[in-house]
C-alpha cells in the first residue's frame, strides 16, 4: 500500500474538489491510501456522501487554513494548527508516508517543505517541475517554474540532474533532451548566469545537454526537460498556458461567428475535443516539488477532482520508482565528480 497525505482544504474549490478527486484516486489505485488534512468535522461526514471508502481513509484533524494572501513564513510558524503545518510534520515523522498533495497556497507550500521537511542530501535547493504537453503527443517538463526566483549556476545544475532522474525514473525517458531557456540558441546568447550555465551543462556527462532553447518552442516536442530559473520559468509556464487558452477562445468565438464555420465544426468536432484534451493542462496533475526528502506535489489553486486525482497518482508513481533516492544518487555522484 502506497500512503499519500492530503491537503483537504487547500485550493480554490476545497473541500469539495479535493475530496471527488481523493475518490477518484482510490477507486483507480487499489493500492492506495489517504490521509486527509483538515477539520475532521467537516471531512467525516463528506466522506460518507461521497461514496469514499473509510476503509482507506485516516483523517489527520487540522482547523486552521493558510490563505494565499498571508505571509508564507509567518503563517507556517503561527498557523501549528494548520492542514500544511501538520501535514508536513506528519510527512516528515511518519515513515508510511509517501508524500504530499495540496492546491494551497504555494508560498506556503514551499516554506513549508524547506522548514518542515527538508532537502534531499546534496542538494542545493527544491525546484517545481511541472510536465505539459507537445505538439508531437509528448511532454516537456520545466524545471524550476517558481519555487527559486534568484538563483546560481550551481542550483540550475542540480535543477537538470534532478529533472532529469525525474524524466528517466517516472516518465521512462531514456536519455532526456535537456536544454537551457535563453533568448536565443546560439551558444553565446544569455545573461550571465545562462551562459555561465549553459558551459557547467555543457560539460556534464550525466546529462544530454542540446543546448538553450528560446521560449516559443517549449511545446515543439524537440525537448524532454527545459531548465530555468524559477522566476523566468513561471513566466514561461503562465504565458504558455495563457496563449493556448486565449487561442482556443479566440477560435471558439470566430467559429461559432459565421453559419458555415459552425456546421464545418461538426464534421470536426471529434478533432477539436482530442486537441482540447491534449491541451488540457489540469490533466498533468501538479508540479512535482524535487529535491526534499519526500514527494510533494503542488497542485493549481483552480484544481478540479480530476487534477487532485492526477496530483495523487503523481505521488504514488514517484514513490514506486524511488524518485528521492534516484535523485539523491544522481546529485552525490555529480557532486563527486566536482
């Protein structure tokens, strides 16, 4: 049986959401339990309208949520009786504990993670890495997408071996195509930390450096991981999604603006809700959190059940193929190397 805690009350459709995508996952993973963070009161109840089977089900009994508009550290060291405080303590004293799903407040999120939990041996600093789709059916993973806005050549090294044990032992990606986010491909393009970057990846034989990649081709399908820092990664993760979806609207609308247009749609409707789905970044789960010394997953604060679902499945598939420890091997022997 794989463990995975569960922040209840994080996100912006808490509880509800989050609870029909705990169903979800333990109606498709017979090996799965759950530990649900939150008021016990609130939970207990909805677990029995739900349908939820309390077989599978520990409640960890938690009143206080941190909001996304409170300060990270402040609400992690006053807020002890919060579903992320105890969550992570939880995560951190219990060895049946895989790891840990919340759509909360992702400052929180992270500083509890750092105070909590704590990095995995060797490394420098955690890096989110959300996956999304390409164009070519795949997916690319961006690694850091927020978590380190100020960043080292150093942390960008170790963001490349983690995402890229994370890429090989997950997803079964054989040799990743790592590139470098830059404003142009050419080896000499970047501010000083890409380029001083772009030579420490470049001599890295652990890992299948192709070089920088400019932001518009994140999802071409001709790379496996993307290496940024955090603060140009979630401007590069939140400008991708904001123009497929500006995209589809825009084609909806002129679609459904002309007679002809709407009845060429339903011959094509089929083809539409395949590239829907294909884009559908919900259907990824979270951003995996890499680097501490369990799994965390940060989902999106909108997360629907589906997603939840998929942030906990994100967990189970990390903890069955030793995501900690591979990344913890992938960084010692680069660190050994040094």
């Amino acid at each position: 049986m794989v463990k995975v805690l569960v922040d209840v009350f994080g996100g912006d459709h808490s509880p509800e959401e989050i609870l029909k995508g705990c169903k979800l996952a333990l109606d498709a993973n017979s090996d799965l339990c759950l530990i649900l963070a939150g008021d016990e009161d609130v939970i207990g109840p909805k677990i029995t309208e739900y349908g939820i089977d309390s077989n599978r089900i520990e409640i960890l009994d938690a009143k206080e949520v941190i909001s996304n508009d409170e300060s990270p550290t402040e609400a992690i060291r006053r807020k002890k009786d919060s579903t992320i405080v105890k969550g992570f303590e939880a995560l951190r004293q219990r060895e049946d504990i895989a790891g840990f799903v919340s759509a909360g407040s992702t400052g929180a999120v992270l500083t509890g993670a750092f105070l909590k939990l704590g990095r995995t041996p060797g490394v420098s600093r955690p890096a989110l890495c959300p996956m999304l789709p390409t164009v070519t059916g795949g997916i690319v993973g961006i690694v850091d997408c927020g978590a380190n806005v100020d960043t080292k050549p150093e942390n960008l090294v170790h963001f490349a071996l983690m995402g890229n044990a994370y890429m090989k032992s997950v997803f079964g990606v054989e040799n990743p195509r790592v590139a470098l986010l830059s404003v142009g491909v050419e080896d000499h393009k970047g501010n000083e930390l890409t380029k001083t970057t772009f030579h420490m990846l470049k001599d890295m034989p652990q890992i299948n450096f192709v070089g920088n990649m400019e932001a518009r081709d994140l999802l071409s399908g001709e790379y496996d991981l993307v290496v940024c820092d955090g603060f140009a990664g979630n401007v590069l993760l939140k400008s991708t999604e904001g123009a497929v979806m500006s995209f589809m609207k825009m084609m909806k609308e002129n679609i459904m603006s002309h007679t002809s247009s709407k009845i060429g749609a339903m011959f094509m409707k089929k083809t539409f809700k395949e590239l829907k789905n294909t884009l559908d970044f919900n259907k990824k789960g979270g951003s995996v959190l890499l680097g501490c010394k369990k799994i965390v997953v940060k989902c999106h604060g909108a997360s629907k059940a589906f997603s939840i679902k998929c942030g906990i499945e994100q967990v189970v598939e990390a903890e069955r193929n030793n995501v900690c420890g591979i990344i913890a091997d992938a960084v010692a022997e680069a660190n050994d190397a040094e």
